[in-house]
C-alpha cells in the first residue's frame, strides 16, 4: 500500500494569521483528511530577523481555535540550520554557490545604470523585483573571504547559469482544481528569478533553500499553499532536482482578495483572526469567509 500523503501548513511568525492564511490551513488539512493523509505544521522562521515569538504563539492558538489538529513535533526552521548547511555545502561542492556583497539599493543602483545605458528595461523577477545583475559571479575568491572575514554583510547566490547545466527542462506536476480532478504538467522557469540567494550573513537559509530542504525531510508529498508562490515554485523544482530531492505534487489556490481587489496583507489592514473572533465570528464563519465550506 502507498504510504499516506503528507501535507503541512508553514507560516512564517512575521505576522498574526489572516484569512489567507486560514484559506491555506483549512484546505491543507481537509485535503489531508479526504486522502487519507498526515497534517503538519512548519513555522517557518528561519529569518531570524522578522519572526516574532508571539506571532509563533497566535498561530498555534489560532490553528486550535480553527480546530485544525496538526502531527507534533512541530518542525521549526530555527532549529535546524545545520539542514540548511549540510544542503548549501552540498550546492557549494558542486560549484554552484558564490557571495555577494550589493545591497538590495546597490542593486537597483547597478540597474538603474545598465538601463540608462542600453535605453531597455533591465528584467524583473516574478516578483517585480529587478533581476540581480551577476556582477560578484566572479569575484576572486580571496577577496570574497577578506571581505567575509571583515565582517562586511553578504549573501550567498545560486549559480544559475551553471545549476541549469546540470538539468534537463524542467516541470511541476500542478493539481489546478484538487487533487481528485486531473493534474497538469507546468514548465519551470527558474531562470526568470536569476542569482536567487540562498543563504545570508544573518540567515542559514532562503525560503527557497529552506522550504525544499524541509518539505524533502519531513516527508511532503503534497504542497497546498497560495498562488503567490506560484512562481516560486520553478526554483524549487531546481533545488530539488540538483541536490537529489524528491518531488512533490502542487496545489497553488487562489489568493482571498480584498474589496477592492488586491491580495490581502497585514499592511493593507486586513482583518487577523483573532480580531474577527473577538468580534463573535465562530470558525465555521472563517471557514465560509475562506471560501470553504462549514465543517
Ligand atoms: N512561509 C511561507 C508563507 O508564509 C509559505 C511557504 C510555503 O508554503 O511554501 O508565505
């Protein structure tokens, strides 16, 4: 018999949970149950730098206030940095992995001039942000160390050109409408996100380092999370398949927007739940807010 699917829930601590989130945790959890499958949780924070222990905290009250039982122990990303290593030695030995030492305003700086200089816009990522030029690829290594050993902030960067030498075209395996209607076969373009960073000064891992070295320990066969990370996924198909991972299937569902029709963020003042439960909403109401149906 096939072992069961495994499905998490992985919020990030920078915030209290909002019906996004709960749109993400109700169907990871339902669609857990309906297959016969394992539920768990994963904060993710690994970014040191903006989680929050009390955020950590509303999640877990407002997961029980929802009713979502998820497996324990719950995996936390800043307990585990030495995965994150083990995989970021491995994409090193490979020669995949170089720093870099522009700031997110250099960067844009650095841009800015290409652009003015070719009169063509410089691409953007999928997330609108300007591609990282690749200026540091080659850096002379002892420089890159006397600059580390200095102290100087830095990130660590994803070889592009060179990780995709050593795969093939790839694809995702994307259930559109669930995972009892037909999949299809979505091709992966991590080349339109560029140097990604991997790891920094002040974080052991990227999302997109983190998440696929968690999903591939913990055992995810089913990953059920918001269309914003859509794109996202491009990259982990090739994390995945260059450092040996294993693949699972995808789920992205449709964002819950705002009136006026953008995604709901917590800088947009969209309502967390703990604030629609202090004004006398029952789960079942967030569960129908969600998009879902009552339990
Ligand atoms: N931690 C991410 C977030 O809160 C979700 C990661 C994922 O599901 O892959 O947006």
């Amino acid at each position: 018999m096939a072992a069961a699917p495994v499905f998490r829930f992985a919020p990030s601590p920078n915030g209290p949970l909002h019906l996004g989130h709960a749109r993400s945790a109700l169907l990871n959890h339902d669609m857990a149950r309906a297959m016969g499958g394992r539920f768990r949780l994963r904060i993710e924070d690994v970014d040191g730098t903006r989680a929050r222990a009390e955020h950590v905290a509303s999640i877990l009250a407002d997961l029980d206030w929802l009713g979502l039982a998820y497996e324990r122990p719950v995996r936390r990303q800043s307990e585990h940095s030495a995965d994150y290593r083990a995989q970021l030695d491995r994409l090193q030995a490979m020669g995949l992995v170089y720093p870099s030492f522009l700031s997110r305003t250099a960067i844009k700086a650095a841009v800015d001039r290409l652009e003015a200089a070719s009169g063509q816009p410089w691409p953007r990522d999928p997330d609108g942000a300007p591609v990282y030029p690749g200026t540091e690829r080659d850096l002379a290594p002892t420089v890159a160390t006397t600059r580390i050993a200095a102290g100087e902030p830095f990130s660590l960067r994803l070889d592009m050109v060179e990780a995709l030498k050593r795969v093939g075209p790839l694809t995702w395996t994307e259930y559109p409408d669930g995972f009892a209607a037909p999949p299809k076969t979505i091709a992966a373009d991590p080349a339109a996100w560029g140097d990604v960073i991997l790891a920094g000064k002040f974080t052991p891992a990227s999302y997109h380092l983190a998440v696929v070295t968690d999903d591939a320990i913990e055992g995810v066969t089913h990953v059920v999370r918001g269309h914003d990370l859509y794109p996202a996924t491009s990259v982990h198909r090739l994390l995945q398949t260059v450092l040996d991972l294993p693949e699972p299937v995808y789920h992205h569902h449709s964002l819950i927007l705002d009136t006026d029709g953008r995604k709901l963020s917590k800088s947009r003042g969209s309502r967390a739940l703990r604030a629609l439960a202090d004004d006398g909403l029952t789960p079942d109401d967030v569960r129908r807010l969600a998009g879902l149906g009552g339990s």
